[in-house]
C-alpha cells in the first residue's frame, strides 16, 4: 500500500476531468494533478540528492503554497516524513524541537542562526525545465502504522510536543471527511492550516492556499482573506471562531458580501453561540460544524451541526451545564476520574457513570499512538485497555457523557481550581456570563484555596457591564460572585487560534491589578 495522502493525488492524476489541485493566491495559478505529480518528481530527485531517504524526517519551516506542497509530497514519494512546526515557535524552543528531531535536512524560508538548514527557494521547480535524464522516482511502500506526518503541538500547554500520524490514522481522517461533507458539493477548501491543504488534496479538493503573511486570526487582514475566498473558491473552510466572528463584524458593516462558503467549520476554543447565530445571517447557505479534536486525535472526535448547538446552548449551556461537543464519530467517548494522575491502563472499570463529572478519554481510528521521543508523556496520556488491548488518550479536557451520548465540555483539567468556595470549571462559568451578559468572550480566573475569583472582559465592555450585573448571574447560578475586572485591549491567547485565554498571564495581571487580590 501507499501513503493514503499519496494515494489521493496519484488517483487524481488518472483523471483527465481533474479541475486542479491546488490554487495558490500568491501567485493567481492553479496546478492540474498531472502539473503538480511532475513538479513533485523533481523537488523528489533534488531531495534524494541532499540525502533524504526512506525513513528520513524533514522539517518544512515555511509558508504554505505551491512550493510547500510539493516538498511535502515529495517526502512521501521517498518515504520520508515531513515534520511541520508551529511558525509561532520562539527560536529557542524550535531549536530544541529540531535537535531532538535529528532531521535529515531542513527547509527554511530564512536562515536559522547556528543551525545548517537549506533554502526554500533552491527548491522550486516552477520555472526551470526537467532534466532529460531524470526517471520518475517509484513512490515507497507503507504499511498502516507507518507515520506519514509529524505535526507539533502550538506549545499553549507547555513544551510543544511532537505527534506522528500513520497511515491508518490518516486514511480514517480521509473517510470521516468525505462521509461528513462531501454531501454538500465540496470542491475547494481554503486552507487557513498548512496541514489542511496537504490533506485536501488527497480528498479529490483543490486547496486553496491564502497569500497571507500574518496568519493569528485576531491579526490577519480580514478583508484580503475575504476577497481571496470570494475569488478563489471556498467551498469548505476551517477556521478560528475569532476568524468567523471578524469575517461577521466586516460583513454586517455593509462593505463586503459574504464569501460562498457550503461548509463552515470552527474549533480551538469553546464557541460563542451569538457568534454561530451572525455568521448564519451573514451565510445563510452555509452548514455550519464544530468538530471536537486535538492534534493527539484527528478530527473529528465528536461532531455537533450549528443547529443542534443552538438548541443544546438554549436549554443546557444557559443554565451551567458547560459546551455541547457533539456526539462520537467512529469514536469511542469515556470518562475517567480527574484524581487519578497515573495509570498504567485502563479497564471499563474505570470509566464514570453518564454524567459524571471527569477527564475525557478518547479510543479510536484517528487516535495516535505516541508523542515522539517524548517516552514519559506518553505513558501518561497513551493508556491500553486491559481486556481489548485498544488505545485510549487522555484529552487533558474536563468533562460528561449524557444519558443521550452527547459529550459535554467544562475545561482544560489544568485550569480546573478548588478553592476555598469550591471548586471552579472556568469555560463552564464564562459561558455562563457571555450569555447572560451579553459579550463575546470573558475570563474567569480562579485563586487556589481562596474564595478570591475574577471575571475578567475586555475592557470594551466596561461600559455595557457593571458588577451588579454580574453578582445577578452568579446568584442566579449559586456561583462564587467573582470581582469584575476590565483588561485593556484583546485577552492574553494562544498564537495558533487566537482562542484559548493564557489563564495564568492573566491571573499574574489580576493580582497585581487588585493588589493580590486584596482591593
């Protein structure tokens, strides 16, 4: 067997009605398959050359387009592995990163100092012709545990990590993609993720690939985005609530008509209903999806649609019972006790009654397997089932399973605190707030062991929410009355989507705001 990514584009090859791969917005050109497998061929040749191998791993350190894409899939005609990196990652930690990589080479678009890596641009094939003499370099066999990428964490829970997906992984990723959205007419996808482009290519779309050189969704140029998508195609986009709710804002203005997207899908953080309900006016032709994963679980874990959501949030959310995630697909959903810090394996056991409150575990096609060279995490968060032997992960989220089989949300387990009141699920409570206080986005920030909590916004809802108004939600909920603060400009967030609030910068902020707490 191949590569199922490989396999994707060689099947697109052999069909003459291909409409193109893959369209990059910084150049205007769309590459048809049988372009783009020859160009592929070549920057093949040129890797072998440098020393690449089967079973070599690559690290690409450079922005998405044409260019990338063909050395990613020319690592999969060698077999080797291509290793992606957060471009967000502070040069110390991407050092550290590639070192324990041992990479067999390198591609940066800028030299890394102290470090030998190769020009991007030595490798583009676009404008120089094929030599006469060079064969067409017969694609590596695989086997289904073979990785096929090494994709690293953004690092907002710590040091990033790195995380092979194999064969069998990807190819379920391919399937639940197809069975999910395909339904709806799915040509394009507008590839906000370095890794979604490659992906779509393989499932028969033509990504889509944005001329952006900001790309933290609370930062890039929206209206640019926006033409790119409307021009373009955008058939399916992922992307960052943060995007979508600027993408809403620029549209409700009047200014821009909204781009014709079939499938909207957010993630990376819980999402703002209010939020959903605009971008359905914006995009009333549009399905709209939150898909539940993480880099350790490929999408989707569970699957909820906007409308369900809506109904779910109206009747749960608002009265404290946390996020809807969604049903599992081809997955199975557990839950297991938040104590528990080491576990050698697991058994069912194990797993809490429906609607218990505990770490969410997760056992399925598109759960990986380990975190590479990272043994001790991987003991911990890689657990086999005693009696099946199946893999299960731990989601390092906060959580239940309903009686209907509905997976719900209530934090990180890391931001979970017990303090002298109780103990505190921060998203739970935040959209609590956001709902009833009429905002997008809050913080609620927790001191362990004190009765002290904070609410934290945006100071440009100071002058739309008093602290009267909050004690009225916490009393309607018994929940600790947290002391109303108002942060100047933006909430501190990760860098990938701009979503997930840096909880411990911002408690650092509120205690030195309030005089530790004491004002």
């Amino acid at each position: 067997m191949l590569n199922p990514l490989l396999q994707g584009l060689i099947d697109r090859c052999r069909d003459p009605e291909d409409p193109g791969v893959l369209t990059d917005c910084a150049t205007d050109r769309t590459v048809p398959a049988r372009q783009f497998w020859e160009d592929t061929q070549r920057v093949a040749h040129q890797l072998r050359d440098l020393g690449v191998a089967h079973g070599s791993r690559v690290v690409v350190t450079m922005p998405a387009g044409e260019v990338f894409a063909h050395i990613t899939y020319a690592c999969f005609i060698l077999g080797a592995v291509p290793v992606f990196v957060d471009a967000g990652t502070p040069g110390p930690v991407l050092a550290k990163c590639v070192e324990d990589l041992e990479p067999a080479l390198w591609v940066s678009t800028d030299p890394v100092p102290g470090h030998q890596t190769h020009p991007s641009n030595a490798l583009d094939v676009r404008h120089s012709a094929r030599a006469a003499e060079e064969e067409a370099i017969t694609p590596e066999s695989a086997q289904p545990g073979d990785p096929v990428l090494l994709i690293y964490t953004s690092g907002t829970t710590g040091l990033p990590k790195g995380v092979p997906w194999t064969c069998s992984q990807l190819a379920s990723y391919l399937r639940v993609q197809r069975e999910s959205y395909e339904r709806y007419g799915v040509e394009s996808e507008f590839a906000f993720f370095s890794h979604l482009g490659i992906k779509a290519i393989a499932m028969g779309r033509r990504a889509v690939i944005p001329d952006l050189t900001e790309t933290q969704p609370a930062l890039l140029p929206v209206d640019y985005a926006i033409r790119q998508m409307t021009k373009h195609g955008c058939d399916y986009v992922f992307a960052s609530p943060v995007f979508w709710k600027r993408l809403t804002e620029r549209c409700e203005e009047g200014n821009l008509d909204a781009p014709p997207v079939k499938v909207a899908a957010t993630a990376g953080a819980a999402v703002n209903q209010r939020m959903l309900e605009n971008l359905a006016q914006v995009m009333p032709e549009a399905r709209i999806y939150v898909p539940y994963a993480s880099t350790e679980a490929l999408m989707p874990i569970t699957l909820i649609d906007s409308v369900t959501l809506a109904d779910l949030t109206e009747h749960g959310t608002k009265q404290g019972r946390g996020v809807p995630l969604g049903h599992a697909v081809d997955t199975r959903v557990e839950v297991i006790d938040t104590a528990v810090a080491d576990l050698a394996g697991i058994s069912d056991a194990d797993f809490l009654p429906r609607g218990q409150i505990g770490e969410l575990v997760v056992s399925g096609p598109r759960v990986t397997t380990e975190y590479f060279r990272r043994p001790e995490l991987t003991r911990y968060a890689k657990l086999r089932h005693r009696n099946d032997d199946s893999l299960w992960h731990r989601m390092g989220n906060v959580g239940y399973v309903d009686e209907d089989g509905m997976v719900w949300f209530l934090c990180r387990r890391k931001h979970v605190v017990d303090t002298a009141a109780g103990r505190v699920y921060p998203d739970q409570q935040e959209q609590l707030y956001n709902h009833h206080l009429g905002v997008y986005v809050s913080a609620v920030i927790a001191v362990p062991g004190s009765p002290t909590v904070f609410l934290v916004l945006p100071d440009s809802a100071s002058g739309h929410v008093t602290q009267q108004d909050v004690d009225a939600v916490a009393g309607r909920h018994a929940l600790l009355v947290p002391t109303l603060l108002f942060h100047p400009g933006r909430l501190p967030s990760d860098r990938r989507h701009n979503s997930k609030i840096d909880r411990e910068a911002l408690l650092d902020w509120a205690l030195a705001h309030t005089n530790g707490g004491r004002d």
